[in-house]
C-alpha cells in the first residue's frame, strides 16, 4: 500500500492580485477560518512515509480546495464577489492544479494494481460556536468502505497503545462522507483507494506548529499501519 499525504488548509497566502479582498479582513486570515494551524507542519513531517504528497498554501477564504465545484463554500463572503471570469481562472490556477495531480498519482499506481492510502491532513478548532470539542485526534471515512473502515480501525489502535490518554474518534468533527476531496476521489477510484481525514485538534499546535510528541505518535502509527499493509 502507497501513502498519498495532502494537506488543503496549509497557509493562509492570498496572492497580490486578491490582495484587495482582504485589505479590512486581515485578521480573520490568522483564525482557523483562513486555515489549518500546524496541518502543513504535520503534513511535512510526515512525509518520510509518503509516495506522493502535495500541500496548498493559499487560504481556504480565496478558494476552498476541500469543497466540490458546485458547492456554496467553495468561495467565502471575502471572494464570492468576484466575477466569473475571475472566479474560473482561481479555479484553474489553484484548485484544478492541485487537485489534479493528486488525482493523476492515484491513477498511476491503480493502474499498476497498486492500492492507495491517502492521508488528507487537517487541524480543527477546539471550540466552535462555544462548544468544546471533546475530541483530540479525529479519523474521517467512509463507513461503507471495507477498506476504509479497517484502516481507521488499526490506526485508531495504533495511536491509543503509544499514547492511551489521547481521545481519538471516528467520523468526528465532521463526518467522512461529508463533502470533500476524499468523497470526490472515492467516486473516480473505487477498488483500490482508501480516503481519510486526519483531523487534529489544533490546541496542539503553536505559531503553526504542531506539537513534536504529537507528531512522532502520528508518525509512528501510521508507519504501522502501512507496515501492516506491505
């Protein structure tokens, strides 16, 4: 089994020529809503393990790389305002690119019979709309996929027996069949793709890093899951 690492919410960047969207809204940009704190550190050092991995650094508030083409979120209240002519080439100079050439590696290695784990790395905000979060480590998939469902088993297991204080769940905070880039691919590659989401409550991160004893659980966990797999 290839690992396949990606991170959608690695950055907050707006290019110079959406600069002017945000000019009054620079704040928001540093808040969880403009993207993942300590997703792309995690993403990075993770990446020993990876076949293929591909990371964005432009914030989700310009264009949403996680959401399908038709949804409503795919540009925030900061870009929507763009013409259409505008709002094609964000989606053919970052989304379509990015997308893409992830989509192009799970093909390669499909085509060579070869099966596919693709990590989507995310942190979520430990509070929202005044709820905490019970929840320090979430895995998002699809509970219809055998494949899928096994994997979010053994890595759940994995990540208990190095660090059992840790509450890690299924399908929390959001669920794995939601929409998103994990949902889209599953559509194009059935058999040998499995998709997950790995959620990380971003109270472990700082300065967007991730935490260093957090990351090395991850790390190894997830080297024994793909061990597992050989």
């Amino acid at each position: 089994m290839k690992l396949i690492l990606s991170c959608e919410h690695g950055g907050n960047k707006i290019p110079l020529a959406y600069d002017s969207l945000f000019q009054k809204h620079e704040t928001v940009l540093k808040t969880h809503r403009g993207y993942d704190p300590g997703a792309l550190d995690l993403h990075n050092f993770l990446k020993p393990l990876a076949y293929f991995h591909k990371s964005n650094e432009v914030s989700r508030l310009l264009i949403e790389l996680n959401r399908s083409l038709h949804h409503p979120a795919l540009f925030s209240e900061y870009s929507k305002c763009l013409t259409k002519e505008q709002k094609q080439l964000l989606i053919q100079q970052y989304y379509v690119i990015y997308r893409d050439k992830i989509a192009q590696q799970i093909a390669c290695q499909s085509q060579c019979h070869q099966k596919i784990l693709h990590l989507s790395v995310h942190t979520f905000t430990p509070i929202f709309k005044g709820v905490t979060r019970k929840c320090d480590i979430g895995l998002l998939y699809d509970p219809s996929k055998t494949i899928e469902k096994n994997i979010a088993i053994q890595l759940k297991a994995a990540l208990k027996k190095r660090a059992p204080e840790l509450n890690v769940r299924f399908n929390y905070p959001y669920k794995g069949t939601s929409d998103g880039f994990t949902k889209t691919l599953r559509t194009q590659f059935t058999e040998r793709y499995a998709g997950i989401e790995l959620e990380v409550n971003h109270k472990f991160s700082s300065q967007n890093k991730m935490n260093e004893a957090i990351k090395k659980v991850i790390y190894k966990s997830l080297k024994q899951v793909l061990d597992q797999h050989h």
